[in-house]
C-alpha cells in the first residue's frame, strides 16, 4: 500500500513550505530570497550609487520626486528541507504504527517540498549514529523516489536519535527546514538529541508521533510490559493509582519535552496516532506553520 | 517450641506448590510497550502503596500458607515451652525401672515407665539453651545412663532405651549420688525430678535440691507371692515354702499351683486365701517331685504379673559326711543324733591316717588335737584345741572363766542359755575377731564360730567333760545350730535352689572354665571363671529360668521378684527423703504445652475469613 493516495497528493500540491528563516540556496527556486536579486517580483527602493545597473533605475520616481532610485528585487531560492526520521523499535509500536505515520508525514512534507522546487533530503536515523539518506531530492521527478525510499524503512534498533543528529549537525549541517519526526521517547531524555538538532541553523521542527496508548493506556490487571527497544520487563500491577501515576509521568515528560523545544526554538508538534493523518496534514500542520 | 511428631512437619513442602498455584493462576499477561520507563517511574510513585496492595492481594496466598503453617504445626503435636527462669537450670532426671513401673495401669494400657518416659520427654523438651540434665535410672541401685548434658537426642535416646527390670526401688544409694552433684554445682540450684511410683523406704535427707516428684500409677490392688524357699528337712525331704499376701482393700483367695517349668505341667496346687493386708503361707512337699525347675504360679490376674509367678531350681541334696578325730567322748560320737541326713564313721578316728582313709567330708570335729596335716573341709569344731599355723592361738589355760556376756541373735547361739555354764579349766584363745566371739568371759572366749574363706570353724575351749555344758539344755541347741549353720552354706559345687532377681548367679568351675548363660530375656552371655574358680553372672535382672553351660554339663537357675515393697503397688502422693515430705507435683514435667488445639482454632478462623474473602471478590 502506498504511503499516499494519489487524491492526497494532487491536494498536497496545493501547498508549499513556509519557512520562517529564509536560507541561501545551490540554485534558483520558486523561493523569494532575501537577496535582493533579479527576479520579477519588486521588493523595495534604494538611492542610486554609482556603479549600479542602470536598467533599475526607476524613471517613474525620478519624474515625480527628481531623485535617482534603484529598483530592488527578490532573488529567487531554492529551499532545502530535511526530513529526519526516527526508526527505533519504539516507533514500530500502535495500529497503525508510529513509524508509519511518522514516515507518512514526512512523504507529505516532502512532496509538498518538492512540489515547491525545494530540495528535499529524506533521512532515517539509525542507531548508533547511522543516517541512510538518498541525498537531496529535487523537482515532482523525485517524488517517486522520495516515497519509494520512505516506504522501504523498516524499524530496527534502539534509539539512535542523540547520535544521529549530532552526525547530522556535524557533517551535513542542513540549512533550510528540518524536520525531525520522532516518538521522542528516551529513557535517557531527549535533551541532548534536541540539542543537536538545534546546532542546524534552519527552520527546526519536531513532529513528536504518539501512540495513544502511551498517553493514556487504559489497562488494569497483571502485565508484564517488555520495553521494545531494549527489551527490559517490568512487572507492573496497573491499578487506577499506577494508571494515574503513568498519565503524571507522562504529562511531565511529555511537558519536559516541549520545554527542551521552545528553549532550542524547536517548534514541536505532538500528535497520535489517532489522528487522522490528512487531518494532521491538511490543518494542523498548516496552522503550526509548517505548510501553507 | 518443639514437637512430637516432627514427621509431620515434611508437610510444610506442599507449601511449594500452593505458592506455584497461585502464581500459575493469576495469569500475568506479557506486553510489548514502546518504552517502559514511565512506567518505572510510575510503580516508583507508588512503590508504598503498591506493597499494601501487593499484600492485600496476596492475602488469599498468605492465608492459604498460614493455614497450612498451623495443620503442620498441630499435625506434628508442636508443644510450647513454658519455663520462665531466667537462669541455666540443672536437672538430674531419676526414672524408676523398678518391677513395680511395669504395671500397665494407665492411660490406654500404657506401663508407669511409659508414662515416665513421656513424661521424661516433656522434660527433655523444656530444657533450653545453657540447661544441662543428668538422666539416671534407678532399681536397687543408680545407674547413671547420662551425665549433664543439653544434648536432648542423647536423653531421648537414653530415656527411651531404658526397661524395667524386676528389682525393687531403692533410692538410698541414688541420695548419695545426688548429694555429690550438689556438692559439684559448686552453688547452682540442682533440680531432682524423681519419675516414680513412690514404691521406696525413705532414702535418706537430699539438701540442697529441689526435689519434685512426679508419681504416676493408679491401680492399688495386689496379690503377689513375697517369699519362696526349699526348705530340706533334717531328714533329707524338702518342701516348698510359699508366701502369698494381699496387698491393698481386697482379700486374698486365688489358687498357688506347683508347676514344672518343661512342658509347664501341673504338679500341686492349694488354696491360698487371707484377709485384706493378710498373708497365706503355703507348704508342697517335694519329697516325689522329681529335680528340675519348677514355677510357683498364682493363678488368676492382678494388676502386677510379675509378683505372680516365683521359679527354684529344685535338686536332691547329697548326704553331708562328718568325722570326729580324737579320743572322743561321749557327747559327740554320732552327729546325726543333732541334725538328721548326717553320714560318719561310727568311732572316733584315732589317727590322721585313718582320717585322711575317711575321705572327703564336710565337717571335722577335732577333739583335744589336731593333726599336723587336717585334710580340707568345709567346717570344723575344735574342742580344746586349734588348728595348728592358724590365725588362732591357746595362749595357757585359765580356770573357772564366768560367763560374761553371749549372742543372743547369733544363729549358732539362738534360744540357747549360758549363765549357769560352769567350765573348770579353758584355753585361752587368741586371734580371734570380736564379732566371732559368741559366749565371751573375762578370761577369754569361751565360745566362737570363726569363718575363713577355706573354713567355718567353731571352737569350743573347753573339755566337755569338764563343764557342765553337756549337761545344759544349751549343748544340744549349740549343736544343732551349728550343724545346720554349716550345712545350710552350700559346698563347693552346690547350686542354690533359687535367687532374688539381681542377685549374682555364681558357679564354681575350672579355672578359666566357661560358664554360658542364657537368661530368661535377651542373648546368651558367657563368663569366665577367674583364679578363684568361680564364674558369676550379675545380670539376673528378670525373672525366670537362667539356662545355663558349663564343662559340667547343662544346669539351669531361678531368680524371682520376691520383693514386699514392690508388691505394694499403691502409688503414694508422696515420698519422704530425710523425714522431708516431697509432694506430688506433675506440673515438673508439663513444660510443654500441646498446641494442637489452639492451632486447629485458629486454623479454622483463617479458613473462614478466607472463604469470606473469596466470595467477596467473586
């Protein structure tokens, strides 16, 4: 089953990434940058200096105010996105699977990016500090390249983000958009990977992927719960009072998690995966500012 | 806390598999969560919280298990100790094995010594750390089976191997030896628990003890044979002589029946009756009863067995020879004239040759001289004179000694008068101990019966002729004592007729010679005999017939209870050490108390709250 509908992805087309810091790119895209530069769309006047091309001269403000005025224009940029997705053994948990939805999310992302003339660079972080990556994507021609390799990632290992991100911070040092998808969840805390993350001087986002059960589990009686990624047991009696002790450790963590974020001006997104993933796309992805 | 049946207390293994049960049945289900340190953290949270609940939920468990603990407990008769001192104790234990403790008159048919050996046991149990108990078991005599100890196995063991033998009580013996352990406690307080029926004299004073008695018995009423003897007439018949008494509020009126022990054949039988605390005294003749054992039966039951049967070995006595060396006279010529059965030459042997032609004979009357080699006998009289090399020696004469004092209870002088003895002239013996003295005068003895390990000898110092002895009613009396005193020893090579159970079985044999026994209870045992030739066997501590073996040929010995004291079988409330009256006091010996009953109880109330709590949660 493909990751996107086709119906899903004419809608996607109608998007585009909205980065808030715009960042010089490799080559001309559909991105307005800063740099004045010589595309069509005006942006501001400036006194003429001597050495200016004169084909900018704006002859119209010389007729009314009699000074010499330069034309400025946006230069056009293309943008790079990245898409970093945590495949531990931990997102391979729910129905449907964290790691789906994660992967999901991130196909969304980037064929809205590629849509948009971005280029787009898919990555799987793997433990220990592993990235497979098919390099930068660019133009709707890769978008079958793009959902291809997304839909080929499986989960395996523990939990490589921490190291991954500073591999990432290290040798790629993306600019443009990042966006991290992720169940953050780390017994460790996510502290030190959010800091690596925020190294990358662009647009950092962080997709926290949930499965409902870890927020509100629902359970009572006798388990024995293996953790996925380490496969550590813990005996546990879930009685209302240890269920109502999980919600508070999880509210806490989950609150510790969007503090590290604001502090690294991460701008994090906490979903489950009992929302529907068109929904998350098509609205709140776009009210968090990450699409428009 | 310790237990009677500690067998049962393999039971608390099935404690395993109620644990495993309940823990195979709570079903606890395995699940994969992405991450399970929250809920570390949450079971953190809750960690005192979640072990009340934890016990709540186990209670089923822990009730199960406590149920469990309680059955083991009052299955394996768990007792708990109850003694409150506070210091070491030390205990010496007397348990009586007399005859009389194996009167089953208690609880469920059980023997007095049944019920002093749990008894003892209780005892046992109470001892705690640092108590010491010495374990001595009483008949006649004390034998200590332990010394102090804490070892309770080792007291067990020793308590439960003991057995009654047929012997009476006699703790005076059993006082001595108590006595040197308060000396030896050095200032500790010694605490005596006399396991008894009480069916002892006063033993004498015990200071310094703490003296509990801990009776037991119930029955009272008892009819016992207390004295058998063969008594052989001086004509050479013997009979049977029978004591049958009463002991307690019953009249005696059984049946006494003469028995052969072979085949267990009926020879007589008589009526034995007396009044309540009477005797009946009962003669059989056994002139026609062939040698052989022979058992005394009192036919009919009574609480105590043992004093109804008595045993003797019956024999036909060979005929005691005598001689007389001398000139003679008139008043000793034919001895038989005094005890009848006697056999001698009718004349007085002149010669030491012609005495030594006689023969072997039991008795020598020497009178005037002795010869300078009298051949060995067994008895001697010696009218003015005495043996040559003796310990005895004439020192001179003395003339008309008066008769100072003579033995009034001395078999040899019994009934007979000796103030108006006249003798006109009398060696002066020398060498003679004073107990052997039987008419005494300032001047010297004037009659003695002198006993050697080779010879018993009575010598008269004076001519008959001489005195007025002969003619007084004393001489014949002296006379006839004497040759029945002489005679009523056994030779070498007799055998008595019957023993008093625990009183040594002795034979004379070659030296080295091996004597077999087999005794009436238990193996055969062999004995040697030593340089005197004479082989014993102490152990007659049963009553009944003693097989026996020697070079000699096949034999056989009697040993009965015959004890008075012993047939008494009336417990007493009481016994008296020194004129000190020691009461009854059982509770010396319930240290212990059986839980049995408090533990079902409680068992009981858990299984109900159990069961409660079970339908609640259904």
């Amino acid at each position: 089953m493909p990751l996107l509908e086709k119906e899903f992805l004419k809608r996607l087309e109608r998007l585009e990434i909205a980065a808030r810091k715009v960042r010089r790119g490799v080559r001309r895209g559909e991105r307005i940058s800063r740099r004045r530069g010589s595309s069509v769309e005006f942006a501001d006047h400036r006194q003429y200096s001597v050495g200016d091309d004169l084909r900018f001269l704006d002859w119209s403000v010389y007729a009314r105010l009699d000074r010499l005025m330069v034309k400025l224009f946006h230069d056009e940029e293309d943008l790079a996105v990245h898409l970093l997705v945590d495949t531990s053994r931990s997102m391979d948990y729910g129905e449907p699977t964290k790691l789906l939805y994660a992967l999901r999310v991130a196909a969304a992302i980037g064929y809205v990016a590629l849509a948009g003339q971005c280029r787009v660079r898919p990555a799987l972080l793997r433990a220990p500090d592993r990235i497979e990556s098919p390099g930068y994507l660019r133009g709707m021609g890769s978008a079958e390249r793009l959902l291809g390799f997304l839909e080929r990632a499986g989960a395996e290992g523990p939990n490589g983000l921490r190291d991954g991100l500073r591999r990432l911070a290290s040798e790629v040092r993306p600019k443009g958009v990042v966006v991290l998808v992720s169940d953050l969840m780390d017994r460790d805390g996510v502290d030190a990977a959010l800091s690596a993350l925020a190294r990358n001087p662009g647009d950092l986002f962080a997709v926290q992927v949930l499965d409902p059960f870890e927020t509100d589990p629902g359970i009572e009686g006798e388990f024995r719960l293996v953790d996925s990624e380490d496969g550590s047991r813990a005996e546990v009696s879930v009685t209302p009072e240890v269920l109502a002790a999980y919600r508070r450790r999880c509210g806490a963590y989950l609150a510790a998690v969007d503090g590290a974020c604001r502090r690294r001006g991460i701008r994090r997104l906490e979903t489950t995966t009992a929302v529907p993933f068109e929904k998350l796309v098509l609205e709140v992805l776009r009210t968090r500012g990450l699409l428009r | 806390m310790s237990f009677l049946a500690p067998g049962f207390l393999w039971l608390m293994a099935l404690s395993g598999p109620i644990v495993l049960l309940y823990f195979f049945r709570q079903r606890q289900e395995e699940r994969v969560v992405p991450t399970n340190f929250l809920w570390a953290q949450a079971i953190q949270d809750t960690r005192t919280a979640a072990v009340l609940r934890k016990f709540l939920r186990s209670l089923l468990l822990l009730l199960q298990l406590a149920f469990l603990a309680l059955a083991v407990l009052a299955l394996a008769g768990a007792t708990a100790t109850l003694w409150s001192s506070g210091s070491a104790r030390l205990v010496v234990a007397v348990l009586d094995r007399s005859a009389s403790m194996g009167i089953a008159d208690g609880e469920g048919g059980r023997t007095r010594l049944a019920a002093a050996k749990e008894a003892l046991g209780n005892a046992v149990e109470g001892l705690r750390e640092g108590d010491r108990m010495m374990l001595v078991a009483v008949d006649e005599r004390p034998e200590v089976l332990v010394p102090f100890t804490g070892e309770k196995d080792r007291l067990r063991r020793a308590a439960a191997a003991v057995e009654v033998r047929d012997l009476g009580t006699d703790l005076s013996e059993a006082v001595v030896l108590l006595r040197s352990q308060v000396t030896a406690a050095a200032g500790r307080a010694l605490e005596v628990i006399v396991l008894s029926d009480g069916a002892f004299e006063d033993p004498g004073v015990l200071e310094g003890a703490e003296v509990s008695f801990v009776p037991f018995g119930s029955a009272a009423d008892n009819e016992g044979i207390t004295a058998l003897r063969v008594d052989r007439g001086a004509g050479g018949g013997a009979s049977l002589f029978v004591s049958a008494e009463s002991f307690g509020a019953k009249p005696l009126s059984r049946t006494v029946s003469l028995r052969r022990v072979e085949g267990d054949r009926l020879i007589d039988a008589r009526e034995a009756a007396a009044p309540p605390g009477g005797q009946a005294v009962l003669f059989f003749p056994l002139e026609s009863v062939e040698p052989g054992p022979l058992e005394v039966r009192l036919e009919g039951s009574d609480p105590f067995a043992a004093d109804d049967r008595a045993w003797c070995v019956f024999r036909s006595e060979a005929p005691r020879r005598y001689a007389v060396y001398g000139k003679g006279n008139r008043w000793i010529r034919d001895l038989s004239t005094f005890r009848p059965g006697l056999e001698g030459p009718p004349e007085p042997l002149a010669t030491s040759d012609a005495l030594r032609k006689a023969g072997p004979v039991d008795l020598v009357v020497y009178d005037g001289e002795v010869p300078p080699d009298p051949p060995p006998s067994r008895a001697a009289i010696y009218i003015r004179c005495v043996p040559p090399g003796g310990p005895v020696r004439a020192a001179g004469t003395v003339e008309f000694p008066p008769v100072l004092d003579w033995s009034r209870t001395h078999p040899v002088t019994r009934h007979a008068e000796f103030s108006d003895l006249l003798v006109v002239e009398a060696l002066r013996l020398e060498g003679l101990p004073p107990a052997s003295v039987l008419v005494d005068s300032p001047r010297g003895p004037l009659l003695a019966l002198h006993k050697t390990q080779e010879q018993t000898a009575l010598y008269i110092p004076f001519e008959l002729d001489r005195s007025n002895f002969p003619l007084r009613l004393a001489f014949p009396l002296v006379m006839a004592n004497a040759l029945d005193h002489f005679f009523s020893e056994s030779r070498p090579g007799d055998e008595e007729d019957l023993l008093r159970s625990g009183e040594p079985l002795e034979r004379v044999l070659p030296v080295g010679g091996v004597l077999e026994v087999t005794p009436p209870k238990g193996t055969r045992v062999s004995v040697t005999a030593g340089p005197t030739g004479r082989a014993a066997f102490r152990d007659t501590f049963h009553a009944g017939i003693y097989r026996l073996k020697s070079p000699a040929g096949p034999g056989a010995a009697a040993a009965s209870l015959l004890r008075r004291g012993e047939s008494a079988i009336a417990p007493r409330p009481r016994f008296e050490a020194g004129g000190v009256k020691h009461e009854a006091r059982p509770e010396a010996v319930r240290a212990n108390v059986l839980l049995r009953d408090p533990l079902l109880l409680i068992g009981l109330a858990i299984l109900s709250i159990e069961w409660l709590l079970w339908v609640r949660r259904r």
